[in-house]
C-alpha cells in the first residue's frame, strides 16, 4: 500500500495520471502522433537499407532507420518546424544527398551535408523523398564540435543559473524545496505570449511585464501561502508536499489559459552566425549578456547592499540573524521577489534557446534546477550558478560522447552524483556537523 501511495506520488509531480495508458509506439520506440515527416532514400533508383535519420526541434528529438524498402517515418509531437538530420556514416562511400532534388518546404542547414530544416503543410504528414549522389561531405572535427557544444552548454547555464540562483536562495532562508520553481520558469515565458501573440502588443512591453510579473508572483506565493504557513510552525516535510500541491495547480492553470500547444516568440529560431566553429544567433549572443548582467548584478547585491547581507546572514543562521534585529519576513519576502524575477528572465530566454513557450515547459527544467543546486552547494546562490555551468555544459557536450540524446540530460545527474561522491556537501557548501 505505501509503495502504491509513493509511486502516485511520483506520478503526481511528473504530471502523469496514474493509470495513464502506455501509448503506441513503433518498432523503434517512437511515439505514434498524428504529425510525422516520412518518405524514401533512394540511390540510382534503388532504395537504401539501414540509413540512420533523426528529428530534432522545440525540445524533443527521435531517431529512426530506414527499411529494406527505403522508407522511414519520423513521428514529431506538434506541427512545427524541425530539423531532420541523416547519419551520414550509414550512407555509401562518396554519397550524400543531392540537394537539388529536396521537396518543397525543405532547405538544407548552411554548412552541412546531412541537415535539412522542415515544415508542415496544410496537413499533419510531410512526404520527403531524398535521393542520393556523388559529392563531398561536408563534416566538423571532433575539436570545433566540443568547443561549439562547450559555448552552447555555457549559454544553456547562465539561463539554467538564473533560475537556480533563485531556488538557492528560496532555500537557504526558508529550508524550501520549492517544486513549484519550475512554474515560476515557465510564468516568465507564458507573460510573453500573452502579450505578444495573443494581444498583439509590442515584444519590449511583454518582456517588461514578464520581469514584473514575475516578481508579483513571487510576492504573492509568500504573501498569500508561504508566510502564513511558516507562522503556524509547519514543518518542512508538509512545506515539501504544499509545494507539490501548489507545482500542480499552477501548472494546469497556465495550460488552461494558453492550451497545450508550443508558441513561440517573436524573432525566435533567428539565422545563425558562424564564429568559426561555433554557431551562435544574436538572441544567443543578448542572452548570454542578459545573464551574465543579471548575475553581477545579484552578486553585487548579495556582497554589497545590507539587504544582501541580511540574506547571507539568514542563510547562515536565522535565529542569531533573528536576535541580531534583522527583519527575517521582510527579507524572506524580498527573496521571493527577487527569485521571481529570475525565474521569470530565465523562462524567457529558455523559450528562445528550446525554442517555444510550453505549460509544462518549466517541469522540464525543475530537475536540472535542483541539480545545479545541489551540486553548487545546498542555499549558495553562487553555487548554484556554478553547479547551473557544470550541468549545461554536460548536458550539450554528452551527445558528443556517444550519449544517446533520449539520456543526455541523466548525465547531469551522473555529474552530480562524481562530484558528490568527491565532496559531500557540494562545491560551494559547508560540511555540517550530525548529532
């Protein structure tokens, strides 16, 4: 009875009702939809046994061969635009794609061989037919892979890092585990949509909205929940299971006011641009900035103003802090403010880097979340950043290594766990004495 109440819990947190049917899936585990990009390879007339495609986009990728017919089938879960990439090591010698022949609605990506950007019609299927020739491969050396992969898991960090930042110091003031972070991420993006796609105003005034909105939000989960919890004296356990409860609610909230579809953002999936062997965009470029500001500037205020110093101290010891004269609700409120604001900033550019906003897009990201905290150091919003660093890098770079992607981000668990083995209390944490 217990091992069936704990796995409903399970259930529960991941958003997955617990007598959910498995669904259909092919012979090589894909997930039957209603959308997927299907076709032929052929070479010289004859078709091609055992070539390896994939399919990668707005947060999901899969991976398929095609028959001893030449036909394959990519199932995708929305009808967007994907990447489809062909395993050119599984082609004949000397034969790549003849790019001339591509169907419409399909362009090849600048500076390779073997990928080639893909959209829907009017219907839910796309028919791409690929034929074969005799040309050069275009291909990138193991070295400007990781140094592209390197840069890319870096700017996954930093936005990775904001959010993290926030939870770390939710916890070190509160002892919180705050599961409902994830939505906190994904309020930032959703503030964004409304703004921009469904009332058609200006993408400046949304991304001003979302920051506000976010602190709002912050303000109002403790104002409303967590500060009249904390006066009656509940303890972290019931805290950990509100939170829970509260990730839930949220969560169907946001799907209920945008649905369950991926919107994107103005401007989003721009041209890339080459830097030699690294492929950024100029919204990967503002990004990487935005974060980089936003993280001096929390340094800055946690060094150097008294109300950072406060946090410090409640972080150490709330009750000496108490002692000391220090307003520990004023403070705790102001780090609930300030965790929704980066929250919020973080949604916003994870909607951009996946890219798309989602209702359950945060719930993608909680886990990672804890991660880089426990990693960085258990209540070390520095920490977090650092350990933020340390997971997107091993998540971008695993795939390179031969990880497959389905488990690419179970290697940031696998980094945590190396390191943890090493230094028990994590990079940045402090040792602490049981008994």
């Amino acid at each position: 009875m217990a091992l069936f109440a704990a796995l409903a819990a399970i259930f529960m947190v991941l958003g997955i009702p617990a007598g959910a049917a498995i669904a259909d899936t092919t012979d090589d585990g894909q997930e039957i939809t209603d959308y997927y990009f299907g076709g032929n390879i052929t070479f010289e007339g004859k078709p091609i046994d055992g070539v390896g495609l994939s399919v990668e986009g707005h947060g999901f990728d899969a991976k398929t061969e095609t028959s001893a017919d030449g036909k394959w089938r990519l199932y995708v879960p929305e009808k967007e635009k994907y990447t489809i990439a062909i395993d050119e090591d599984s082609l004949p010698d000397g034969v790549i794609v003849d790019a001339s022949k591509l169907p419409e609605g399909v362009t090849p990506v600048e500076g390779t061989s073997g990928s080639f950007e893909a959209e829907f019609g009017l219907t839910g299927k796309k028919i791409v037919n690929l034929f074969l020739g005799q040309g050069e491969r275009v291909t990138t050396s193991f070295v400007d892979q990781l140094i592209s992969r390197t840069i890319g898991g870096i700017n996954f960090g930093l936005l990775l890092g904001l959010a993290a930042m926030g939870a770390a110091l939710i916890y070190g003031t509160t002892r919180l585990s705050n599961f409902a972070h994830g939505e906190m991420v994904t309020w930032g993006g959703i503030v964004v949509v409304l703004f921009t796609s469904f009332w058609q105003l200006p993408l400046w005034l949304g991304i001003i909205a979302a920051v506000i909105g976010g602190g709002v939000l912050g303000w109002a989960m403790d104002a409303g929940i967590w500060r009249p919890l904390r006066r009656r004296g509940l303890g972290i356990v019931q805290l950990l299971i509100v939170s829970i409860g509260l990730s839930l609610a949220l969560r169907y909230a946001l799907q209920y006011m945008v649905g369950g579809d991926t919107h994107q953002l103005p401007g989003a999936s721009p041209t890339p641009m080459q830097f030699g062997p690294i492929t950024l965009s100029y919204i990967d470029l503002i990004g990487m900035a935005i974060s980089l500001v936003a993280i001096l500037g929390m340094a800055f205020f946690l060094t150097r103003t008294r109300i950072g110093k406060a946090t410090r101290a409640i972080s150490d010891n709330p009750q000496l802090a108490a002692a000391s004269g220090i307003d520990v609700d004023k403070v705790v409120r102001i780090v609930w403010i300030i965790a929704g604001v980066l929250a919020a900033l973080s949604g916003i550019l994870w909607a951009y880097f996946r890219p798309g906003v989602k209702w359950d897009m945060g719930m993608q990201m909680l886990l990672l979340i804890f991660t880089a905290i426990t990693l960085g150091g258990l209540g070390s919003a520095i920490g977090a950043l650092i350990g933020s660093i340390i997971v997107g890098v091993a998540v971008e770079v695993s795939t390179l290594l031969g990880v497959p992607s389905d488990l690419k981000y179970a290697t940031a668990l696998v980094a945590l766990i190396l390191i943890l083995l090493v230094r028990p209390q994590g990079l940045l944490g402090r040792k602490e004495r049981l008994g």
